[in-house]
C-alpha cells in the first residue's frame, strides 16, 4: 500500500508502514533522492525566519540541512548526533522518545558546536515532525547551549503535528488505520 504525496511542486508514493494493528504511517524518505531533497530545501527556504544557523537531528535530516545551507549560502549548520564521536569534546545530552525509533534514544551535542550557537538565532529542521519528541530534544539542547530558537521547520507535519502554531512546514501528512485509510 502506497499513499500518494505532493509536496514542493513534486509528487511520491509513500510506502505505508505499519505501527500497530489499528495504526501506519506514510514513510517519507528524502535520502537518494536529490530532486526532491532540492525543492523542498527551497521552499522551506521561502518561509525560513531569519537565521544565523541551522541544527538537524541525524540522520533523515541530513540531506535537508545540508541543501539548505548550500542553498542560502550558509557555510555551517549543525547536527545533533544519536550517538558520540571521537571527535567530539564536551558533550551533553538529552532523551528523546520518535515515533519511528523503537524506544527511548539519547541525542548529543558537540560541545564546541554549542559554543557557536551560543546566543545565536537558531533554525531548527527536521524531515517529519510526528509526535513533538524528536524536535523538543533538539531545542533542549540548544536551550543549554545558548542558542536562541526562531524557527521549528518539517518538511511535513504527520497527523496532530499538523495542528501545531509553533512549527513551519510544507504539507500536512495524515496517520492511517489498520486497513491504509488515513485518519481524520
């Protein structure tokens, strides 16, 4: 089962991918493809408030922060990571509960990232806004870096989400019942 989607003047066939017994979501993924990834990244652009820099959480974002910046001549942008590197120094964290990850996941920060932000109009983006989890960890984290939050962008807003007056996003993506209908 598919469901058919249009956004930024492009449309796709979501794959529906089950929850539960009574419950699936559209699988929006921009990963591969750069038509897409493109567009969206100007049109997001088009409703961005002003900003000096941009975060994403890893890794569906990824490709969307990333046209952003190229696209606004930005030269840095900032992703919080699902797990530690090496290269990392001063670390923090938050927990962070998705409607796509199975469980309780933490979320961290480059501490030298943070230092950046600090003080600093931060855009925060993200491919799908769902439940609020993901993009709540993500501004926590820039709340203990600093950093001031002027934007919260999705390229789509799943279900509730799609009710929110906090968040900027290009279209309205409905959950499904058991059976693929989506639900009002």
């Amino acid at each position: 089962m598919t469901y058919t989607m249009n956004v930024a003047g492009l449309t796709r066939e979501l794959p529906l991918c089950r929850l539960n017994d009574s419950m699936m979501i559209g699988a929006f993924v921009i990963f591969g493809d750069v038509e897409l990834t493109c567009a969206c990244a100007r049109e997001l652009l088009k409703i961005a408030p002003d900003f000096d820099y941009m975060v994403a959480p890893e890794a569906k974002a990824i490709p969307l922060v990333h046209e952003m910046a190229r696209q606004s001549g930005r030269n840095e942008y900032f992703l919080v990571r699902k797990a530690p590197k090496l290269y990392m120094d001063g670390v923090f964290e938050v927990k962070d509960r998705s409607i796509t990850t199975a469980g309780e996941q933490k979320l961290y920060m480059d501490g030298k990232d943070a230092k950046k932000i600090a003080g600093k109009r931060i855009l925060i983006l993200d491919d799908v806004i769902s439940t609020g989890g993901s993009l709540k960890a993500v501004e926590n984290l820039v709340n203990q870096a600093g950093g001031n939050v002027v934007g919260r962008m999705a390229i789509l807003a799943e279900g509730n989400a799609a009710k929110r007056d906090d968040i900027l996003f290009l279209e309205k993506l409905p959950l499904f019942d058991g059976e693929g209908n989506p639900k009002p």
